[in-house]
C-alpha cells in the first residue's frame, strides 16, 4: 500500500494523514486485544471444564452446607469460576479499557471511577449470569430432553423485558441521563417520527462525556420505554441538522423492526446453542443415558465454554445481520431528511471522535463490526446525490 493511496483514503474521510494513521494504530492494537480477549476466556474456561470442574465439585460436596443443597452448590461453583476469570482476564481488560483508551485521547475517566464502573459492570453481569445458569440446571432437571426449547423460550422472554427496561434501569446505572431542554432540537425529533407508527417517550441527554470523548446516540427502549438517547458529546459538537440526520437512523431501526428481528433471530441462535449444549453434555458423560434428573454440577464450565465458543463462532455472522440493517437506516436517513451534507459532515466528525478506520483489515471488519466502514457510509451520501440528480 502506497502513501499516496493512504493520504487519498484519508482525504475521503475527513482526516489528515497523521489522523488516519493514529486511527489505525488504534484498530490493530483493539484487534489484538479483541483477539486475546476471546483467546484468554476460551483457553481458560476449557481448562476449567475439563481439569478442574470435577474435582472442584467434589471439594464442594465435602462442605455439610453444600452436599444436600444443589441450588447452593451450582451457586457456589459458579461464584468461583466467575470470580477467578475475572482475575485472569482484568490485566487484558484494563489494558484495554482504560490504558489503550488513555493512550489515544478517548477515555476522560480516571483510574478509580474506571473501577467503579467496571466493577458495577462486573456484579451485573454476575447476577444476571447466577440467575441464567441457575435457571438453565433448573430447566434441565425438571424438563428433561425438551429443557432446550423450554430454554429458548425463556431467552426470547428474558430479551424483551430486558428491551423495554434496558433505558429506564439498567443504562441509569452507568450513566445520568435527563430529558433534553432544546425546544427546536425536540420538534426537530418530533417530525421525525411523524407517520411512522412509533411513540417515543421523550428526548434525553446521556452524559457520556464524564468517560469518554466519543459521540453516540440511540433510540431505546421497547413501547412504552422507547426513547432517544443523546450523548451529550453529541449535542455539544454537532450542528442541529448532523443531529437530526444521525437520528433518523436511529429511528429507522425502529421503523424496518430491527430490534425485533435481531430478537427473533436470537430466539433461533439460542435454540441451536441450547441444542448442541445439550448433545455436547451428553456426549460428556458416557453413563448420561437420557437421565436428565441427575445431570452433574461439575458440567457448569463446559456448558459455559459452549456457549462462549459458539457466540464467538456466530458473532461474525451477527455483525454481517447487523451491518446490512445500518445500510438501510443510512438510506432511510438520507431519503427521510434529504440532509446528504449534514449525513457526510456528522460521519466525518464521528470518525474523527470515534478514531473509527474508515479502511478497516478485513479480519477486524469481518470478526467485530457492527457497523460499515466510515468510507462505505459517506459512499452511500455520493450515491444518493447523483442518483438525485
């Protein structure tokens, strides 16, 4: 690759060729940390569930407490397992989270409200995990060979309430969220959704800006919790029409149904997950028999390291789901606004707060983004003014 051709690249971007070159930087050190990431967790959860599960359990039913109570022990186990891989895998995360972040100009967080947020996001995910796994032993102990459809249903249950309650408890938790006091922006957001069939219970300001100097912004919410979100990141460096355009894309998501077809999609990933977890657990233990009843405790990490192989083997798929819907909302923006300058300016300027690489590696692109190349979505504004024309 040629400087000429990386100088033309970000030209087209909106950056200068010391920015695009940072911004690359950025991509292959958050690549790499993607990559050991998924390495560390898959790595350690199969030495969990093939080494030490067994005689860990064993361990646990030596404890008068525990021996009787399989609720309390399946408990126990997973506290341990939970607890000691948040313990191999911190190092990776603050390097990323907080030291790469640092290191390119994008985090305003210090190291302690870092902590703090990270162990909010650590104890949720615990809880949510506890009540999951608890559920899915359960199911298996009382539905037998059909727990992985029973399994399924819950998944789809659990998604839909946690849509709806997502905006209204779970985001307040990490960040201050208040209805946003911009009359016009309002109206602006009001017309938007105008003969859409959608209610949106209000404009709100995320402040987003005490972590990190990114912009974003999102309708959330499902009914009667639907609501768009602005990063105040967002509100205090974009002019009113790059607000409006980024957020009819945002309701163009809720307009196509998006976040329901990504719903049902994960009803039909989950039922194939649940499925193989169920014939992997049997292949794992040759006196299995169909008896579901007395499936064992110690099965926990394998039924873990399932689920995490198979999200990081779908999660190239997910995102290819996830970057053709962005492509429909770009042009649901442009065709519902007709602002292409505003839509390319907006991209432009997210690209340069994000240090998104508007020429991603194809791995990158292909394992983790949600989203098109910054390039692809200023293309899609060129081609709709000529096609104007």
């Amino acid at each position: 690759m040629s400087s000429s051709h990386e100088n033309t690249d970000g030209k087209t971007a909106g950056m200068t060729g010391e920015e695009l070159a940072e911004v690359k930087r950025y991509a292959r050190w958050n690549l790499g940390c993607a990559l050991a990431d998924k390495a560390v967790d898959v790595a350690y959860l199969a030495l969990m569930a093939f080494l030490l599960a067994r005689p860990l359990d064993g361990w646990l039913m030596t404890c008068p407490v525990l021996e009787g109570c399989w609720s309390l022990r399946l408990a126990v186990l997973f506290t341990i397992v939970t607890v000691i891989h948040v313990c191999v895998s911190f190092p990776l995360v603050f390097y990323s989270e907080f030291v790469l972040e640092h290191r390119f100009g994008l985090s305003t967080l210090t190291f302690l409200r870092w902590l703090w947020r990270y162990t909010k996001r650590v104890l949720l995910a615990f809880v949510f995990g506890q009540a999951m796994f608890l559920g899915l032993y359960w199911l298996m102990w009382t539905t037998g060979p059909y727990w992985w459809l029973a399994a399924a249903a819950a998944f789809f249950g659990v998604s839909v309430l946690l849509g709806q309650l997502a905006p209204v408890l779970i985001m307040p938790l990490f960040y201050k969220i208040e209805e946003l006091d911009n009359p016009e922006l309002a109206d602006r957001i009001a017309r938007l959704v105008e003969g859409t069939g959608l209610s949106v219970r209000g404009v709100y300001r995320l402040d987003i800006s005490s972590e990190t100097v990114k912009g974003n912004a999102m309708l959330a919410g499902l009914g009667r919790t639907r609501r768009m979100l602005l990063g105040d990141t967002l509100l205090n460096g974009f002019t009113s029409d790059e607000i409006e355009v980024i957020c009819a894309h945002e309701v163009g998501h809720h307009v196509f149904g998006h976040l329901r077809k990504l719903i049902l999609i994960g009803v039909v990933y989950s039922t194939l997950g649940f499925w193989i977890c169920d014939r992997l657990l049997a292949a794992s233990m040759p006196s299995f028999d169909g008896d579901y009843a007395n499936v064992p405790i110690y099965t926990l990490p394998l039924v873990m390291l399932v689920f995490a192989v198979f999200a990081i083997l779908l999660e190239p798929l997910q995102n290819f789901v996830s970057r053709r819907y962005e492509r429909q909302c770009d042009r649901y923006a442009l065709q519902r606004t007709g602002l292409n300058g505003a839509y390319s300016s907006a991209f432009r300027k997210l690209a340069r707060l994000n240090k998104d690489d508007p020429f991603p590696h194809w791995l990158d692109a292909f394992l983790f983004h949600s989203h098109p190349p910054i390039s692809e979505r200023l293309a899609v504004a060129e081609e709709s003014v000529h096609g104007g024309q």
